[in-house]
C-alpha cells in the first residue's frame, strides 16, 4: 500500500506516520516529489486493512492500494523516475550512459588498452568480468580476484567507475571493495539469497534480465533488492530465448517501454548479448535510445578474434568511437544527451 501525505506536509507529520506504520510491524519507504511525498508501506499483506485507519488523519491525502505484486518498483509507489549517480556519473535523468569494456578481464595489458579506449571513445563507465559464469565448464571463467585488482587499477588510471558481476553472496564483499556498481548476470537474476546481500552492499546493482524471465518475474527480482534497502537499481535488458537462431538472442526492445510505465527504476539496453554479432550491435544500439533506455552497456575488445569470451560480439574501439559520434546527434534529437 501507499500512504500520499497532502501537499505542504511538514517532516513531523511525515515522521508520525512513518512512526505509526512502524508500530503496526510495517517498512516504510519515501517517495519525495516537487509537490507531495508518498510513503510505500511494505509488509504482511494479512494485516494491511488496519493501515486504512491512517485515513482519518490531517495530513493524509489517502491510502491505495498498489495493485502490482512489485510494490516498491512500481510507479504507483513512486511516481518520479528515479536518479541517482555513480560516482560523477547520473543516472535515470536527461544523460544517457554508456557502459563499455571487454566481456572478460583477460590480462593488464588487455584491459588497460580496452579501458583507454573506451574512455577516449566517449565511455562513461567501465564494464569487465572478473567472474565469468560459462554454459561450458572448460570455458575461461574469469581472472577473479586478480580480475578485480586489475580492474580497481583500470578505473584509477582513466577515472571511470566500474561495473563488474559478482556471482555468489560470499563474494559480494570482495567485489564491492572494487567495483561501483554490482552486476547480477541473467543467470543469476532470480537467486534471491544473491539479491539480498547485494542490497544490504550499498552499491548500485545493475540487474540483467534472465533469457526466459518475464517483465515481472524482473521486476519482482528488483524488488528485493528495493525492498533490502539499496534503492539504486538499473534494469537492463540483454535479449531473451525465442525460437530464432539468426541473433544470440531476441533482443526484446518492447520491454523498455513497458518497463518505463510499469516502474520507476532506469533501464539500460546491452545491444552486445541481446544480439550476438558486432555487426548488429550499432542498430540496435540506436534502437534501444529511440525505445526510451536510459543507458547502454556495450563490450568492446582490442583484439576480438583472440577474445577469449564473446569474441563475435564486441566491438573494436574504432567501431565503439564511432558509435558514440552516431549516438550524439540521435540523443540530441531525443532530448537528452551523451
């Protein structure tokens, strides 16, 4: 449920509803806006008819019901689309962000070449796997923590913030000692003891959809990272499992749209996995920005053909720089910017 506070309420008559929710073994959560606060209530919905009573109260406007089995994730709950930043880095307003670097840390010198590279093209944070989760079990699985080591020095030497996945709950410490934002992969996108830790972190989680999770299992997903606390949440769409066999994956562009009504979180579009080929990636690129995504996270590699993930799909810096200089105009046209 929500409780809309009238507008012009003061802090105490925001605090003594807080207090109230609290006494009936209610969670509160604050939505501010220009004009009035909303407060999400998140509980046992066995008990909720005794919140109704807040009614009566001056400085509530009303009590509603959210219909939507994501509570604190919907727009109901909070109206105004949500900002936040990475670092210096906005994220959910006017700017588009992009995120782009190789699949897999690989080696320093990969990495470093690949950082500078997307820097110079136009890069506002650094993507790269320390922890490689692989359909095969003799594919590279990732540098891990020396991954994670070369990465925090990647980020020093250009200034990006990173983004990197993080796999299991006992590694999500080690992990947010490096990185700024926590990837939750698509294969992780419902283990839900993975989803509790890493939003008791503190760090902004950037969460895949998962190749056969529907728009709300997604949702929900996000959900209990909202409601452990972490209310910096990025959903990204990366392609989900169709009968088509042309792409990698079905990139699903109709989901941000959907998702912009449904919720309030930003939404990011990865035009690398969703397609699976180099070639593919600039359009569907371009596609996602018109389909209203706040950002993108794009793999790049300075020698895709001796990648040792993903090879196919990334970008060469040359192709990303230019993809960049594509976007602007097109951005612009859109209203925000790059």
């Amino acid at each position: 449920m929500i409780i809309i506070m009238k507008p012009g309420s003061t802090e105490a008559d925001i605090d003594d509803v807080c207090r109230r929710v609290a006494d009936f073994g209610f969670r509160t959560h604050l939505s501010r806006g220009e004009v009035r606060t909303i407060i999400g209530v998140v509980g046992d919905d066995r008990a909720k008819e005794q919140l109704l009573a807040l009614q009566a109260l001056d400085a509530v406007e009303g009590v509603v019901r959210i219909l939507q089995p994501f509570k604190l994730a919907s727009r109901e709950a909070h109206p105004e689309s949500t900002q936040f930043k990475i670092g210096d880095v906005p994220v959910g307003g006017r700017q588009i962000v992009v995120m782009a670097g190789p699949c897999a840390v690989e080696s320093r010198p990969q990495l470093l070449a690949v950082a500078e590279a997307v820097k110079e093209g136009g890069a506002h944070i650094l993507r790269g796997g320390a922890f490689k989760p692989r359909t095969s079990p003799y594919a590279f699985q990732g540098l891990e923590e020396e991954g994670l080591a070369l990465l925090s020095e990647a980020s020093r030497k250009t200034g990006l913030p990173v983004v990197t996945e993080v796999m299991e709950p006992d590694k999500v410490e080690v992990v947010a000692e490096h990185a700024d934002v926590l990837q939750i992969g698509a294969r992780n996108v419902q283990n839900f003891s993975l989803l509790k830790r890493v939003a008791e972190c503190g760090k902004p989680v950037l969460l895949k959809r998962g190749m056969s999770t529907s728009i709300q299992e997604w949702l929900l997903s996000a959900e209990y990272v909202l409601a452990g606390g972490n209310p910096n949440v990025i959903l990204c769409e990366r392609g989900i499992r169709t009968f088509e066999t042309a792409t990698r994956y079905t990139l699903d562009l109709n989901a941000i749209p959907v998702v912009k009504k449904l919720s309030h979180l930003p939404v990011f579009v990865d035009p690398s996995h969703g397609t699976g080929h180099w070639e593919y990636v600039a359009a569907m690129a371009r596609a996602g920005l018109a389909a209203g995504a706040d950002g993108l996270i794009i793999e790049v590699h300075n020698k895709p053909e001796e990648a040792l993930s993903d090879g196919p799909q990334s970008l060469k810096p040359d192709r990303f720089a230019a993809l960049m200089r594509e976007l602007r105009p097109l951005a612009e046209v859109l209203g925000r910017s790059l």
